[in-house]
C-alpha cells in the first residue's frame, strides 16, 4: 500500500485564509502589516522563492517590498539598507534571502536586523529565546513543518523522531522545537548528521523522518520503518535529460522508494516549501501586532 500524500500546499492554503481574515481585521483599523524582501545578486532558485513570497503576502493582503540588488551589492550598502529597513514604519517583518553573495558577511547582516522584525528567526536573539523556552520568532521552515505534521494528524508529541541534518536554519532549531513540552511537539528527537555512523539505524527506529541534509533522494524506502512518517525538506537540482529544462528538483528523500514503506509522506514541491511561506506570513502578522502594540 502506498504512502499518504501530505498536502503543504493545501494546509498552507488554510493557514492563508486564516491569515487573510485576521489581517481583514487589522485593515479596518487603519493597519496594513509590511514585509521587505531583500534579494542580491542572480541566484535564479533564491530569485524565484523571494517571488512566491512576495505573492503570498499579495494573497493575505500584507504590503510587500521586493528590494532587488545586483551582485556587486556591497556590505557596507547593505547594512545601510538592513538599518533603513530597520527604522521604516511601513515595514514590520525583514527577510534577507540567502544565501548572499561572498562579499557581504551574512552572519554580521543577520545580527543587525532588528529582532523585533526578524520574521525568519535568524538573530541570535531569536534562537536563544527558542532555546530558553520563550519563543517570538521561530524559525520560519521549522514552523512550517510542526504546523504541517499538527494540522495533517501526525502529532509528534510521545514520538521518536529522527532529523538528519543540523543546519542552522532547519535540523539545529527543529531537534529544539520538536522535544520541547507543548501541545504540538514533545517527541524523543534524534539528530543525524555527517558524524552520525550508521544512519539507517537510527531512521529505523523512527516514528517520523525530516530529511533536511541537503543530499538529493539520500533516504530510500529500506532505510525506514513500515508506516513512518517522512517529512522532505530538500530541494536539490537533478540533471535529467527526459525533462524540458535537462534538470528538475528533486528532494532529501528518494521519493519512489520511500512511498511503498511510508505510512504518510511530504512531497517536493508542494510539502514544506508552501508551509515555510504560510509560517514566514504568520511571523509577519505576529510581529506587526507586537511593534504596532495591538493585543
Ligand atoms: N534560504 C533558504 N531558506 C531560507 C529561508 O527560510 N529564509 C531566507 N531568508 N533565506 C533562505
């Protein structure tokens, strides 16, 4: 029997309907959240999500400005551009798209956005009040993906679950958010990574997956447990010569195999990447309602 297809594009759908009627809300009081999109440089896939965004917040009805610069951007314009950013009235939420071209020190434009409007979760202020049990801003993708198992029946509270990956933006601060004690999270949470000796051990133990190591269709049907959840976070370019364009986007998880053992399974596209967008305009919302001081 073949796996359950989760949705994300359809549950972020909910979420932005849901959005879109507290933001409804806010319009008759005078208030209209904003979100800056930084984009610099050519990077067609970065190009392309800073797009989907952008008319995400279309949809819900938050004022976006896409904020394009060419790749000889330099650091020092564009911590003046973070700062403008910073003190614009009209704008509540800033997203820096990364990755960003070598010359500017990415780590140093993320400490200086204020953490008041880091809707992605990136400052470090964020992640600590993530650690300390007292989030604001959470990661957008690993908010994404807790919505996703919540609102799609799998509930990972009492689980175990294993993350492969302990990147900064999705394996670090997901292992954190999926063990803490709530209602939508409370699993037994291993995380692998390049160290990890034998993988396929561990996955095969899981209740739930999320592949998030960047390393096309690494997880494959024999290295799961019948029935687990698979949650694939990867999108990796493929050439593949029967496609129109040579190449196409494959995920973390070898989708074919994977879905003959799964009990539920996310695919790429339409999995995690539509439930990052929905938790990035959540962010937005939230951080309009605190800086504007509205309950
Ligand atoms: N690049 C890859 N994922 C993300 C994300 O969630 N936010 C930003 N700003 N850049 C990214």
């Amino acid at each position: 029997m073949g796996a359950v297809i989760i949705d994300g594009k359809k549950i972020s759908d909910e979420i932005k309907a849901e959005l879109k009627a507290e933001i409804d809300q806010l319009k008759s009081k005078g208030i209209v959240p904003g979100l800056a999109a930084v984009l610099v440089g050519s990077n067609p896939a970065s190009a392309l999500y800073v797009k989907m965004k952008a008319r995400a917040c279309q949809q819900v009805g938050i004022f976006s400005d896409v904020i394009i610069k060419d790749n000889n951007f330099t650091h020092a314009r564009m911590i003046d551009l973070v700062d403008d950013l910073n003190n614009r009235d009209d704008i509540d939420g800033i997203l820096v798209q990364s990755p960003l071209p070598g010359q500017i020190d990415e780590p140093a434009v993320t400490f200086r956005i204020d953490p008041g409007k880091d809707v992605d979760g990136f400052h470090p202020v964020n992640q600590g009040l993530v650690l300390a049990g007292r989030p604001v801003f959470e990661p957008a993708t690993p908010l994404g993906i807790l919505e996703l198992l919540d609102r799609s029946g799998n509930n990972p509270s009492g689980k175990e679950v294993v993350v492969l990956g302990r990147g900064l933006l999705v394996g670090r601060p997901l292992a954190v958010m999926l063990s803490v004690k709530s209602n939508i999270a409370n699993a037994t949470v291993t995380v692998c990574h390049t160290g990890t000796k034998n993988i396929a051990a561990h996955t095969r133990r899981a209740d739930i997956i999320v592949a998030a190591m960047g390393k096309a269709r690494f997880l494959t049907g024999d290295m799961i447990k019948p029935g687990a959840v698979v949650v694939d976070v990867g999108t990796n370019q493929i050439d593949d010569p029967t496609h129109p364009k040579g190449k196409r986007v494959v995920g973390d998880v070898d989708f074919d195999s994977v879905k003959e053992v799964a009990g539920a399974i996310t695919p790429v596209p339409g999995g995690v990447g539509p439930m990052t967008i929905a938790a990035l305009l959540k962010n937005t919302v939230k951080a309009c309602r605190i800086r504007r001081g509205i309950s």
